[in-house]
C-alpha cells in the first residue's frame, strides 16, 4: 500500500504508518487534488491556492510547493505533466474511500458488507480549514454522506441488524442535530427493537431542539411514528407494546 493521505477530518499524511509533514503549502496543495481526484489543469489549481496573487505569482507558488513536496520511500506524492497535476496513482485517500461506501450505499450493497457503517462515512471534509474552494466541496460531502447514513440506517433495520442501524442512525444525527430524517430513523430503530420509551425520547429531544433553535415543530411524518405513544396508551387501558414497530423504506 501506497501513502495514506486522509483530509476527512483532520488532514493526515502517512507512509507505512509513519506521519509525513507536508508542511502548509503542501498540505493544501494534496488536499486540493485529493479533492478534485483525477488529472486538473495547473492553472485550475494555481487560481484556487493563490488566486489573489497575480497569475505569475500564483504559478511560482505553485512550482515551489510542488518542489517542496516530501517523497516518501523516495516516490513523488504528485505526478506532475506540462498541464495537469494528480495524485500519484499508489497514493490512498479516504475521501476516494468514502465516496466509494456511498455510492454502494445508493446501489443498495452496502448493508451486506460484516462492518457495515464504514469509518469513511462518520467525518466531514477538512471542518477545521477556511478555504474558499472547500466550502461547496464540503458541503456536497456533506450532504451525501449523511443521505447514505440515512438510507444504510433503513436498509439494515429492515435486514433486522438493528445494532448497526442504531450505529448509522445515531451517526446521522452528530452529522447534523436538525435533521429530521436522520431522528425519525432511530425512531423507527427503537420501535423495532421494541423500546417505546427510547423512541419518545428521542422524539422529545427533537422536538425541543427545533423548537428552541428554529421555533418550529416536528412534521407529520416524524410525530406519526410516535402518535400512539403520545396519546399515553398506558392511560386508555392500551400497551405501549402495541405500537408496531416498523423500518419504512
């Protein structure tokens, strides 16, 4: 295995398990094609790192970085032509990793892998780094990561690993504490495990944050999880263990 240049969470850069300083220019620089992935015009990458020098200068700093680069085991981290730039082909990101769990997430095959929420699915793109190019790129991370999370989450509950969904469920929610979709899947976790209570209070710790952060209130589709648990079926003489409990599509 090649260097392991991780930019999901902190940016890291390993050979053999050893870390490697890049320092700031370099870091940047792998971050930005780890990013892009695939061949980018120099002149791309030049205006995205230095876009406010002038053009000259952009391309000056970029040929320093590149020759500033470590070269672990002897072996360019960058495979450099008279246009283009990419990662060397033995390099392993684990963005190229997360990318790939999530496509096989929308393909429906990655509830049937033993260790099925992948660790490449649990960060965000460089939260720590003010960089203009990264914000779109964040976010589209972002987005996709957690609708994977979601759709893992039903996809396992249905299968009856309901540790797992939990797992994925519950990722979902650190990723982004507003989002309702993400809480209606551990809803429905619980009430198929049979746990009524931590479903309502679940629901209860939802509803109460988007009422104090947004000044709103959960929608139908949340609040009909839980409709039978609201209206206290302990008290008409019911059971809470007649809420069925069910992991939608």
């Amino acid at each position: 295995m090649g260097p392991l240049l991780c930019v999901l969470g902190d940016f890291t850069l390993h050979d053999r398990q050893v870390p490697v300083p890049a320092g700031s220019g370099g870091e940047r620089l792998l971050a930005y094609l780890a990013v892009r992935e695939g061949p980018v015009p120099r002149m791309h990458v030049a205006g995205a790192l230095w876009g406010l020098s002038t053009a000259q200068r952009a391309s000056s700093n970029l040929r320093a970085a590149l020759c500033r680069l470590p070269r672990p085991g002897g072996r360019s981290l960058v495979t450099v032509t008279a246009r283009h730039l990419r990662l060397a082909d033995d390099v392993v990101v684990d963005l190229a990793t997360a990318r790939a769990s999530i496509e096989r997430v929308r393909g429906g095959r990655a509830a049937q892998a033993p260790a099925a929420v992948d660790e490449a699915l649990c960060a965000d793109l460089l939260p720590g780094w003010d960089e203009d190019w990264l914000v779109v790129e964040r976010e589209h991370h972002r987005q996709a990561r957690l609708h994977a999370l979601d759709a893992l989450a039903g996809a396992l509950c249905r299968q009856g690993r309901l540790e797992e969904a939990l797992r994925a469920a519950l990722t979902s929610v650190a990723g982004e504490p507003l989002r309702e979709s993400a809480h209606r899947r551990v809803i429905e976790v619980h009430l198929a495990e049979g746990n009524p209570a931590e479903a309502l209070r679940q629901y209860e710790r939802y509803r109460r944050l988007i009422r104090d952060e947004l000044g709103l209130t959960p929608t139908a589709a949340i609040r009909s999880l839980v409709a039978g648990l609201l209206g206290r079926p302990a008290d008409r003489g019911g059971r809470y263990d007649d809420v069925p409990g069910v992991c939608p599509a």
